[in-house]
C-alpha cells in the first residue's frame, strides 16, 4: 500500500505551506490514490543532517489517510514542542520519513521479564499507557537502542514517568509500521 505519494503529499504539504497558495486539491487526490481515503494512522518525521528536526503523528486512526499525513506534517514542522518552528531555507536540508501504523495491539504480560522476552526488536512499535502515562517509540527507535531493556527504559521516560512503573504492570501494545522516506529535493511534488 505505501509508496511514494505519501512522501509526495507531505513536500507539497510543506511547500504550500510556505507559498500561501490554494494548496492542494484533495479530491482530485483521494479519487486518483483511493488508499488516501481510507482511515489511517501516520507519523511523519523530519531529520535535518541526519538529525532529528521534527515527529508527530498518530496512534490510531481516526482520520483518511490523507488528512493525517497532511495535519501530521504541519505539526511536525511547525507545533512540535522540542524545535523551534521550521524555516523555507531549511527544506533542501531535510528528509521526510512518512510511516504508516498498524493497528496497535496489546500485549499481556505478567512480568517485567515476560514483556522483555514478548517484544520483538527493530519490529515493534510500543505504546506505553498507565494513568496519566503516556508515550510511544515506533521500531525505528530500535536503531538508537537496540537493547529490549534500554528501549523500555527510555520509553518509560518519554511517557512522564520512570522505569519503576513496569512493576505495575503498565498496558503496553505493539504495532508494525511500513515506512518510506527520501531527501526532500529527491521528492516528486504533487
């Protein structure tokens, strides 16, 4: 399912962005890639230099395909908290990573060390929730921790809290993601 208009969709999403114009024609898109009118979930990535420059996305889906890869990409660009919003002369710089998520599912577990040996590195995306706790890695950040226990411990960081909280059992899921992503010069405009 996932190829390049994704990558597409997300450029011109940026360039229209900075030259104010019409913007895209969204019907004409979801009746040429009827894939983009289904309901899905996306992250969509920034990295400037091999650094990253921007993430958001979504968990679920709740939204076509189309509409999420076009919010998403404005939020990661221009809302993500940890940058400062992104500037035209930055696009040569960037690559685009767009992934499509599965839908996640949970994982039951009844030991920190059955979680460890159930979760499959460099394939699943995690999704950490337990009161007010909340956060996700998807499998790309396995190449930065490759170490199941590394990769939870910094997970139980980003969702607020610390790596004592496994010892309460937290609701963990997984999904899968298929990822695409090119220099943003490489990238066909729509």
């Amino acid at each position: 399912m996932l190829d390049a208009i994704v990558l597409s969709l997300a450029k011109t999403t940026l360039l229209h962005h900075f030259s104010k114009d019409q913007g895209l024609d969204r019907d004409k898109l979801l009746g040429l890639y009827p894939q983009l009118a289904q309901k899905g979930a996306s992250f969509v990535t920034l990295n400037k230099n091999g650094n990253l420059r921007g993430c958001i996305g979504s968990i679920i889906a709740h939204r076509t395909l189309y509409d999420d890869i076009v919010s998403n990409t404005l939020m990661s660009a221009f809302r993500d908290g940890r940058f400062s919003p992104l500037q035209e002369e930055e696009l040569s710089e960037l690559t685009l990573e767009v992934s499509i998520l599965s839908t996640p599912e949970e994982i039951e577990y009844k030991s920190y060390e059955e979680l460890l040996k159930k979760i499959i590195p460099h394939k699943d995306g995690l999704i950490l929730e337990h009161g007010p706790y909340h956060g996700t890695f998807l499998p790309q950040v396995w190449q930065q921790l490759p170490k199941r226990e590394d990769f939870l411990e910094h997970l139980s960081f980003k969702s607020g809290s610390n790596p004592s909280i496994y010892a309460q059992n937290p609701k963990i899921s997984r999904y899968r993601v298929e990822s695409i992503e090119a220099r943003f010069d490489e990238i066909k405009t729509l």
